[in-house]
C-alpha cells in the first residue's frame, strides 16, 4: 500500500503546482518536503504520512525539472517568427482556414518539442514521419479564448505555430518505424470509410481509434447530455473490450499468449494516441494480466497508483487533463463502491437468478460508483451531469460492445477481402444506428441531465453527497438503501417545482444565454416560452435546449429569428432535434439562404407553422406581450433586414434588435413609436456600427446587455461601450458575466 501513499502525496503536490505555475514555489517546497521525509526516515516510528512526503517532494521537484527541461526551451520561443523544422506525430486534421498538425518542432539548432502547427489546405496529405520547414510565427500553447489554460500543456503541446510562405516537405522514406503504429491508425480509418456510411463511420472511427472529427457536433451533445461520452473517449472501456475478444483465442495463463497479450494491449494504445484514460486501462490490464500468470493477485488501487506515476513521471502538468481526471475519479468510483455495491446487491437475488441479472446489476452498480466522482467534475467543466447515465450504460452496453468487436472484425475482414468486411459492416451498422437512436431520443428527456445554472440543483446534489456520505459512514445497524433513494428522488422532484417556481413567479424573465459570438435570448412569461434567435459559437442548441430542459420543458412556444446569419440561427436544427417549437416567427427574405431553407423544411416536417413578418406585429405572451417590428432594409444585406422584437410586461420593457447597423436603426425609429426601455440587447454584439446615439436617446435603456464570446472583429467595441455609459446604462456582457438573467415584476 505504499505506492497508494505516494501517489496520494504526488497528486495532492502536482495538482496546485500544475494549476499554480510561475511562482517559484515548487523547488523550494519540494526540497521541504524531501527534508521532512528524511527526518521522518531517521525516526524509529513508522509514520503513515512519510510514503505521501515523499511523493509530495518528488512530484514537486519533478515540476520544476520538467519545467526546466521542456517549458524553458519552449518560452525561449515564444512571440518569435523563426525558421522552423518540424516532423510530423499524428495525421493532419482539416479545419474551416487549412489544417492542423500535431509536430516536434523547433529551431534547426534547437531542441524540439511537440506543438501544434496551423498550416494551408495542402498540407492534408502530410504523413506521420514526414518532415516540414518554413517560417513559423510561434505564441504559447497555455493559452485558448484569451484565457490562461492547461489543455494543451496536459497533452505536452507548448506552443501553437503558424506557417508563413512557402513549405519545404522532405517525405519519410517507407513506414518509419516510430510512427508505424500511427500510420496504422490513419489506415484502418481509412477502411472504416470504405466499409461504412459517413456517421456510422464517424462513429467506429472514434470507437476504434479515437479520432472524434467525423462526429457531429450534434451527436456529441447528445453523448454528453445521456451520460455516454466516454463510449467515444478511447479508454479502459475499450481497452476491456479488446481483452475481452483475444482472451477467446489467448489464454493469459501460458507465457506466449502473455506476452500476446500484451503486446496487443500496447499497440491498441499507442495505436489510438495514448490517451491517459487508455494508458491508465493498460497498466491496469497487465499488471492484472502478469499477476494471474504467476498467481499472485494485484490490488486494484495499488495498480491504479502505478498508472498514475507512470504518466505523471511522462508529463506532471497531465494532472490537470480533463481526460485523466474523469478516467481515474471513475475508476476509484468503481473500485471502492462500483464493484461492492454491485456484490452485494447481487447476494439479494436468488442463486438461479444471479446468473442473468448479474450483468444488469453491475452495470448500475458500476454506473453509480462512476458518478460519485465524476459528478463534481461534469458540473465544473460543462456546468451539467446526466441523470440518465445509469439507465443509458444498462440500455446501450451490448451495442457498444457488439459495434466495437464487430467494427474490429469488419477491418480486419476488409483488409483481408473487402466485399466480406462490407457484409460484416452492414450487421454491425445495426446497433451503431441504435445507438445513435437512443442518445437523441433520451436526449429529448427534460430532465436527463440537469444543469448547475439553478441553485436549487447545486443544493440538491449537495443533498445527495451528503446522504450518500451518512449512509456509508453512520454507525446504524440495517441500514436499508430505499430510504436514502426516495428522499433523493423526492428531492430532486422538488428541486423541480422550486427551479420552474422561481421563473413563473415573476412577470417575466429574460435570459441572455452564454453561447459564445451570437445570440440566444429566452423569455418565459407565467407558463409561456420564447426563444429569440439560437446561433453562436458555443453549441447554441444543445445550450438553449439544456437550458429550457432544466426548467422542466419540452416545447417552445415561439422560436423568433431576427435573420438568416449563423451567429443568431446557426442552432436552429439541433434545437428542434431536442425540442418541439410549436410556432415559428421570422422576417421573409433571403429565400435562397441554405439555413432558412434548411429551418424550413425541418419546420413542415415537424407540422410547425412559420409566420413572416411583413407588417409591425404583435402576439399576446403569458403576462405581457412580444411586438414585432418587420425589417426596414430596403434589398440590403442580412443585417439592415433584421427583424426587431420588442417584449412588455407592464411598463417593463426590452428590446432586441439583432444585428441592426446604426442606418437601419434609424428607419426603424422614423416608422415606429419606440418607447423607453429597461433592457436594450446591444445590436451586432457590440459593433461600432450598430447600437448607434439616436436608438440609445429615443429608447434610453437602464440595463444593456451585450451577447459576445471571443471573436477577432474587436467586440465590443469601445465606441459601443461608451455611447452605452454615456446614457447610464448599466452593461453586462455574456463573455464576463455568463448566462445572464433579469426579472421584471412590473416596471420593476
């Protein structure tokens, strides 16, 4: 158990020393740590606390070796145009200006080190092993949406590079042999393609080999949102999967099927990107695997901490890899609860039975264990967690299972006689296609994953960790499950009631949603719903329908487009994927536009009737009242034929314009009677050339909104930002301040 300790001692030490950098402190630290564990060593006491000293001082001074070894180098390059030399690690991905490649870069004299490099279109064909030079501006890698971040750096990618002129390729000569099992990788995608349709293949792709980019975008919501994104994240999962088909023809027990073995088990691994959930499953696998060889069985923690060390020896700053938490956290959820629960609760069932519900109860019993980690983490980086997963893991195991063994015969087949592997693929296309069919449809479920933005959830789960701790821990005899589970469920029903409560008591709530650069507005009046515009670069959908399915919905009432632009009615197909909009309202131009037809076909397969708004308009909405004021371009673009609204309770009034510039404002104002209002959404996010001096004096709003993620065009701009101040307007802004949601009781 002392390679538990230490492992203990090493993430308590690597966690704020990966998250806390630059300061200096690790090395001095560390040495303390080091001194206190050779006092500790001197004593005659066997202190428990020594083994995680000791792995405190060695993960700190590792920190600053590895710093020092790989960031130095790196940080001497960083905000410099130089003559690049790079070699290429992984198959180049295409993106929306050219493409990206994972390289070992860095001056001819330097030392190299792995970077992303941004390239043009050309340079797709790019193999592993081939080499690249040219001129390479180079910027930190720790950063991403102007923020300070650690993905790449967890990954060991420094620096981001960015090609300028001419590229000079020197292509590998044969299969070089460091990059073979990658290249390897790029083939049996290659197969893939060839032997299924394009999401199916999207799908064994990301099953197979971990490449996630023939998913969509939709489909991957809806991953997360039903619990089954790790299904897609190659990980111990998989790794069970392939051990689980060649133990059929190996057994572990004789030395040349071992080391079979694990050699297959390596390749997977290096094969699908070394990923640390797969690296972590390995270490497991054969260490189990050697320990049933010489009869001598591995603790399960014990062998989890090995992994552990492993990577954090290859890269500490992996500490802080969203990949590797969820991986680990899952997995002590399923050593220390998952596995007992699911023994013990088998023990209740009559011996004859045990045999056929045994999978169903480990795999909810194993689901649960999962979630008493990772809850916490799924809140942190995607401010939600699915309720559903245990149900979905039990509903969706079999066919994971049967794509991935049936996906790896199709390849193997195809390889060997294409028409046979295309046979083999049209069987498992089946439960590929069922997959897919289960995570939309329960995605569907209002509550199916619950989301962090009411307080009334964060107090629920609060709730259940502390029920879960008292039953686990309380010294009570009998202790009986249901009880704690009913109060749970209960719990959660009237979380329910006080968070949809909290939005039918008042007037009306508006709330601007965080969807990046765009815009996605939802106003709810008593039992009354409308959605203004759905398009940004944040999953606007998946948001505005995770929102809406929080407060226990399923339907819109109104689903309001300003105009045609992606950043406003980008979201549109996967919100009405996920939600039934009973009524469609939108301006009537551009009747060529590839979104606007595509809206409208979804909307006349779904029986949901649009109205173009051609006139100044209104509709009676719960409490108050939405006005619709038609465009006033006169053959424009986009922009000068938006469709403005207008939403009243009272004498409490808000005003969307879209992306209106300054000169379609002022035709608007020349037509219509515009009042005074409390909220005004700033027009274009912030452009200068919108949200203009006239429209601020003839509505003078007290509360301006601006909805804007990271963008290159400078919004919002400080022209915007001063008009808006000078007319005393209070601004908030969904970059800074997030989701943002405003009240209104009246003219209050």
């Amino acid at each position: 158990m002392t390679l538990l300790y230490v492992a203990a001692g090493c993430v308590l030490a690597a966690l704020p020393g990966a998250y806390l950098p630059g300061t200096g402190w690790p090395l001095p630290v560390g040495v303390l740590c080091l001194a206190l564990w050779l006092g500790l060593l001197l004593t005659k006491r066997q202190w428990r606390v020594r083994p995680a000293v000791l792995g405190a001082a060695l993960a700190l001074l590792w920190l600053t070796a590895y710093g020092a070894i790989f960031h130095a180098p790196a940080q001497a390059m960083e905000n410099r145009t130089v003559r690049l030399e790079a070699v290429v690690v992984e198959w180049p991905e295409e993106t929306d200006y050219g493409c990206r490649i994972t390289v070992r870069a860095g001056e001819a004299d330097g030392r190299k080190g792995k970077a992303i490099f941004y390239g043009e279109s050309t340079l797709l064909d790019l193999r592993p092993g081939d080499r690249l030079s040219c001129v390479a501006r180079c910027t930190p890698a720790d950063r991403m949406a102007g923020e300070e971040s650690l993905y790449y750096p967890s990954k060991g990618v420094l620096l981001k590079l960015k090609g300028y002129g001419p590229v000079e390729v020197d292509r590998a000569q044969g299969v070089p042999a460091r990059y073979a099992l990658t290249i390897l990788a790029g083939t049996v995608r290659e197969r893939i393609d060839q032997l299924y349709p394009e999401k199916q293949a999207g799908f064994l792709r990301a099953l197979l080999t971990g490449d996630k980019s023939g998913l969509d975008q939709v489909d991957q919501n809806n991953f997360k949102r039903v619990g089954l994104s790790h299904v897609v994240v190659i990980s111990g999962l998989h790794v069970s999967f392939l051990l689980g088909f060649l133990t059929l023809f190996l057994k572990p027990e004789r030395r040349g099927s071992l080391v079979l073995l694990l050699v297959g088990v390596l390749c997977f691994t290096l094969m699908t990107g070394s990923a640390p959930g797969t690296v972590r499953a390995a270490i497991l696998a054969t260490l189990s695997l050697i320990g049933t060889h010489i009869r001598r069985e591995t603790h399960p923690m014990v062998s989890l901490s090995a992994g552990l060390l492993v990577l954090l020896a290859l890269n500490p700053y992996a500490i802080a890899n969203p990949g590797l938490q969820f991986s680990f956290l899952s997995t002590v959820g399923i050593f220390v609860f998952g596995q007992p629960w699911s023994r013990a609760w088998l023990q209740k069932f009559p011996r004859p039975w045990r045999r056929w519900v045994g999978p169903l109860v480990g795999t909810v019993a194993v689901s649960l264990g999962t979630m008493l980690f990772t809850v916490p983490l799924s809140a942190l980086y995607f401010g939600q967690f699915s309720l559903i997963a245990p149900l979905s893991n039990l509903l969706t195991t079999w066919a994971v299972s049967v794509a991935f063994l049936g996906g790896l015969l199709s390849v193997v087949l195809g390889f060997v006689y294409l028409p046979l592997g295309q046979l083999v693929a049209v069987v498992v296309g089946w439960p590929v296609d069922g997959f897919f069919w289960y995570s939309a449809a329960a995605s569907r479920f209002p509550l199916a994953a619950v989301g962090m933005h009411s307080i009334y959830y964060t107090l629920w789960i609060l709730l259940v960790y502390g029920l879960v701790l008292l039953y686990l821990f309380a010294p009570l005899q009998g202790k009986r499950p249901m009880l704690p589970l009913c109060v749970c469920v209960a719990a959660l029903c009237f979380s329910t009631l006080l968070t949809v409560e909290s939005v039918r008591r008042w007037d009306m709530v508006m709330t601007v949603l965080d969807v990046g650069q765009g815009q996605s507005i939802v106003f709810t009046s008593g039992s009354a719903c409308a959605l203004v515009d759905c398009g940004g670069s944040y999953s606007p959908g998946d948001t505005a329908a995770g929102y809406l399915q929080s407060l226990g919905r399923s339907s819109i009432d109104l689903l309001v487009l300003t105009h045609y632009d992606s950043d406003h009615a980008g979201g549109v197909p996967e919100l009405m994927g996920r939600m039934q909009v009973n009524a469609i309202a939108m301006p009537d131009f551009q009747a060529e536009n590839d979104l606007r037809q595509e809206i409208e076909a979804l909307a006349a397969e779904a029986g949901t009737p649009i109205h173009y708004i051609t006139t100044t308009s209104r509709a009676d909405f719960g409490k108050g009242e939405l006005r619709f004021y038609a465009p006033v371009g006169d053959g424009g673009g986009s922009n000068e034929n938006c469709l403005a609204v207008l939403a009243r309770s009272g004498e409490w009034e808000a005003l969307v314009t879209g992306d209106m510039p300054i000169e379609a404002e002022e035709r608007l104002l020349a037509r219509e009677d515009l009042p005074d209002v409390e909220v005004l959404v700033a027009g274009h996010h912030g452009s200068k050339y919108s949200t203009g001096k006239a429209l601020l004096e003839q509505t003078r709003p007290e509360t301006a909104v601006i909805s804007v993620g990271r963008n290159t065009f400078g919004h919002p701009t400080q022209d915007v930002l001063d008009r808006l101040s000078a007319i005393g307007a209070e601004i908030y802004r969904t970059d800074g301040n997030g989701t943002i949601t405003l009240y209104a009781n009246g003219n209050h």
